[in-house]
C-alpha cells in the first residue's frame, strides 16, 4: 500500500528536539535587537505543534493534500484576519504576515537562507509505510 502511517508522539518528539536545537543559535545569531520578537515567537510553539500534529493525524486518517491544506488555509487565514482586526494599519499587517509567509516558504523550498529573525527551520518528518489509513 501508499499509505504512510505517522506515530504522532515521534513527531512530537522530533518537533520539541528541533526547537530545542534550534533556539539557541536563533538567539545568538540575531543579536539583541530581535531577542523578543523571537522570546514571543516561541511562546507561540505549542500552537504551532498542535497544528502540525493536527495535520498528521488528518494525513494519519487518510484525508488527501488538498484536503488537508484547504483546512490548513483556512486557518492561517483566520490567523491573518484576526491580527488585522486589532492593527491599526490593517492593510500593512497583512501585506508584512504575506511576505514573511512568502519568505518563509522560499527558505524551506527554496534553498535560501533563514529568515532573519525568525525561528523558522525545515522540517521532515517520516513515517512507516504500509497499513490503511
């Protein structure tokens, strides 16, 4: 079979081991200056998780990419309209959240540097093959 299963706790625990690595040469390559933009994006971290093990377990249950990243979309695009909502410079808010996403999918895919300040790293994650979803 195609099927790839997922052991959500192994995701976990790969997912808190890169954060773990990955924190401290963010910190120290950033300087003080962005310090707390970075402090605050960590605070975001089990957030951000409980997404990705969201969308492993839908791939888990045998829902389809689209499937899973219409869901995905959907979300980010709450996120994006809920910040906008409390800015005052609505339009600005959004455009920056667009570049940095953009920015952000061109260093995971892209081959480019990290963005600067920012703990954004590229992730694998692997499974078994076999079973039904």
């Amino acid at each position: 079979m195609n099927h790839i299963h997922y052991d959500l706790a192994e995701v976990e625990r790969q997912f808190r081991a890169m954060r773990e690595a990955a924190m401290p040469a963010a910190l120290a390559a950033q300087g003080d200056k962005n310090h707390d933009m970075l402090h605050e994006q960590d605070k975001m971290f089990e957030a951000n998780l409980a997404v990705v093990l969201a969308a492993v377990r839908m791939k888990n249950e045998g829902r389809c990419d689209e499937f899973i990243a219409h869901v995905l979309g959907v979300f980010v695009s709450n996120i994006f309209c809920h910040a906008a909502s409390i800015s005052e410079t609505p339009q600005e808010t959004i455009v920056t959240m667009f570049r940095l996403v953009s920015n952000g999918l061109t260093a995971a895919y892209g081959g480019d540097d990290l963005i600067p300040g920012t703990t954004f790293v590229t992730s694998s994650i692997s499974g078994q093959r076999g079973g039904r979803a």
